[in-house]
C-alpha cells in the first residue's frame, strides 16, 4: 500500500510542476492584515530554537554556482529588499497572513552565478532542518530571502538571520536558520518529505 | 396485497456499477482521511476518533516523526481524489451519454418529492427494482451535487495560488475550509441514509452488485 501511495505522491509531483504558473503571483494583503504575532511553528520548543550568532554566521554556498564565497550577515542585509504580505498556508491546514521582507532568490541567484537552468534548489538549516524545491519556484518573483518579519529582524524563533519565504509553496517548504543554499540536478531530500509528505507541495 | 410473478429486473448497468463502487470507495478513503487531516488543525471545538480515520498507527507515526499520521493521511487524500474524480467523472457522463440520468433520475419536482417523502414518513413507500422513487432522485441529484462541490472546495484549498482567485469564491482559505467541512458532513449524511435503506431492501444491494436482482413490482 505503502508503495501505491508513493507513486500516487510522484504523479501529484509531476501535476504540480505543470500546474505551477512561474508567473502567477500569490495574492496579497493590506498590511492591516498581517499578523504581528505569529505563530510558532516546530518539532521542538522555541527556547530550543538555534542562536546564530551575527558576528560569525556564513551563509555557505555549494552545488552549481558561480561563486562560492560565503556571506556574512552584514553583506546580505545589504542586497536590495522587497516586502511582502502573504498568506502562509501549513500543510496541516491553519493559515496565518504575515509581512516578511527580503531580497528575491533570483537577485541573490543573479549576484552569486547561480546555474538557473538547474532543476532544483537544496537549503541546509542550522536546527538540522532542510528542504528543496525546483528552479521554477525559487526563481518566482515572491521567492524570498526574507530577513523581517512584521518589519523587524527576523526574531530567532523564526529562524534568524533568514528564512526562505515562498508564498506558492506549503510552509514546511519555507526552510528557517539557513546555513547553505546548494544548486543541483539531482532531486534533494526535505525534511518532511523524508517523513511522508509529498515533495512538490505547491499551493 | 398480492405480488407479482418474480421476475429479474435489470437495474445496473456494469458502468454504474463499477463506478458506485470506485466513488463509494474514493468517498470512505476521503471521509477517514479528511478526518485524521482535520484533527491535525480543527476547525470547530471538536476532534474525530482516531481509531475511525485513516492513515495508518497513530503511534508508528509519532515515534517516526512525531506526527500523528497527517503524513500518510494526506497521502491517502491526494490518492483517493484522484480516484474520486475520475469515478465521478465517468459516472456523471455515462448517465449523461446513456440516458441514464435522463430516464431514471428524471423528472423530479417539489410535488412528487413531496407526495413521495410523506409517504416514506408513513413507511408506505414501497421500493420498485429499477424505479427510483422522488426522494431518491432529489438524494442522487444532492449527492451528486455536494461531490461537485468537494472536489471544487478541494481545489480550492489543494492550490489557492494556482487556482486564485478560485478560494474567493468561498469566502476565503478559511471559507474553502469551512465549505468542505460542510459538504463532508452532508455527504456523510447521504450515506447513513443510504445505507440504512439498503440494509432495510437488501436486493438492492445485490443489485448493484450484480446488476440484476429478483424481485418483482409488488403492489
């Protein structure tokens, strides 16, 4: 049985890539809607949650990228910002409206020579999280490195320095406390996925 | 009252059949694992028995993951919808094609609903192998109804962004929610009604199964 439901969660795969639209824009929300106090979501408590520390965080890079070179906090709160006021949907079904601002995956793919003509997209956390996702999604315009949260720096709990936010994916796909962003052609794993959920997880 | 000769009244067709039984069930693995999917974040002050909903051992699943089998119940979901969809889809044009609908769910209107619904009050309506009764057109006709209204409130919640603004259409994620809670709730409702008739008209039961059953047009 086990079987059969994987091969139904690799066709739900291959139906989600067709019906992403790389195009088609979350729907936003007055800023009046975002939630200031938002919710608190993982498998540990949030006293248990990782400290990154300023001074010594690196983001490594790896995988198909131009240049490697790691960065400092410092450097990224420099890359050019957007907002966004999104609804993030949990694949258990609450949803919650919030404001995250950051720099789009693509700017920062575009500064470090990233291979967009890759398939996939690896993220490594520093709470032993990770997560994946396709090129056509990390390259979505809502796709972000997102370094606030309601405009204040993203609270450690959330995932300080920076979580991935994208607003076409299920939440467990917004990886927090990112450490290393890889670039491949081989599928990776996800966290969730790896306990049973399906992979693409598009909304 | 005195019946008829005994004859073999043919009711199903084989692609009636076949498709009862896949939505019937598509339908029980969506109840049992919608239920487990909605005790992982309820919408009313309420939780279903686990032991009624689907996607495998509670306990397996918390060891594993610490996850009370929402996992392998969503699989179970977006395996069943696509079961489901195909049934129904077969079964709304087959009896649209075959006339089925046209001569057996047809014509149905407040006045015969009415004299046969009151008449079912009393226990004085009889079933007829191969005649469907008001009552029962307007419960076909509604169950037909609220599945169409699940696999789009499904949609809706499955792909908000992909399919918005589809989810305005139910007020909202939040609405999208609440309508397919409702919808399953009526659905469930058809069925405790189906199948408390058929338990009480059990040839109608092998005559889904089989396509034919013995039973004559008692008067």
């Amino acid at each position: 049985m086990q079987s059969i439901l994987a091969r139904f969660s690799a066709w739900n795969d291959r139906v989600q890539e067709m019906l992403f639209n790389p195009n088609k824009l979350a729907p936003t929300f007055p800023e009046s809607a975002a939630v200031k106090d938002f919710r608190y979501n993982a498998w540990y408590d949030a006293k248990s949650a990782p400290a990154l520390d300023a001074a010594s965080y690196r983001l490594s890079l790896s995988g198909l990228i131009g240049n490697k070179q790691p960065w400092t906090v410092e450097q990224l709160h420099a890359l050019p910002q957007v907002s966004q006021v999104t609804r993030h949907v949990c694949v258990e079904g609450w949803s919650m409206i919030g404001k995250w601002t950051g720099t789009p995956l693509r700017t920062f793919f575009e500064r470090i020579g990233a291979d967009t003509t890759a398939r996939y997209v690896g993220f490594e956390c520093a709470d032993g999280y990770y997560e994946s996702m396709d090129m056509a999604t990390a390259l979505h315009p809502q796709t972000i490195m997102a370094f606030k949260l309601s405009d204040e720096t993203l609270p450690r709990k959330y995932g300080y320095p920076f979580k991935i936010r994208v607003p076409t994916k299920l939440g467990f796909k917004n990886p927090k406390f990112v450490t290393t962003i890889y670039v491949t052609n081989l599928r990776p794993h996800g966290f969730w996925t790896d306990r049973g959920y399906n992979w693409f997880s598009g909304i | 009252m005195s019946a008829t000769t005994e004859t073999e009244v043919l009711e199903h067709r084989w692609p009636v059949r076949l498709t009862h039984w896949l939505m019937a069930a598509a339908i029980l693995i969506m109840i049992g694992s919608g239920w487990r999917i909605y005790n992982a974040s309820p919408i009313l002050p309420f939780r279903f028995p686990e032991a009624v909903t689907l996607g495998g051992d509670v306990n397996v699943a918390l060891t594993w993951h610490n996850d009370p089998g929402v996992a392998s119940a969503i699989a179970w979901h977006f395996a069943g919808m696509w079961v489901l969809l195909v049934a129904y889809l077969l079964f709304v044009a087959w009896g649209a094609l075959s006339g089925h609908f046209r001569r057996d769910f047809l014509p149905v209107g407040p006045t015969s609903f009415r004299r046969d619904f009151l008449a079912a009050a009393r226990f004085q309506l009889r079933h007829k192998l191969g005649e469907y009764n008001a009552v029962q057109k307007v419960f076909y006709w509604g169950v037909l109804v609220l599945v169409l209204l699940m696999i789009v409130s499904g949609i809706a919640i499955w792909k908000p962004v992909q399919t918005y603004p589809l989810v305005d259409l139910f007020g909202g994620f939040q609405g999208a929610r609440i309508v397919h809670f409702l919808g399953m709730a009526g659905i469930c409702g058809f069925l405790l009604v189906h199948v408390a008739l058929v338990v009480l008209v059990p040839k109608t039961f092998v005559a889904m199964v089989l396509g034919r059953a013995t039973g004559g047009h008692p008067s």
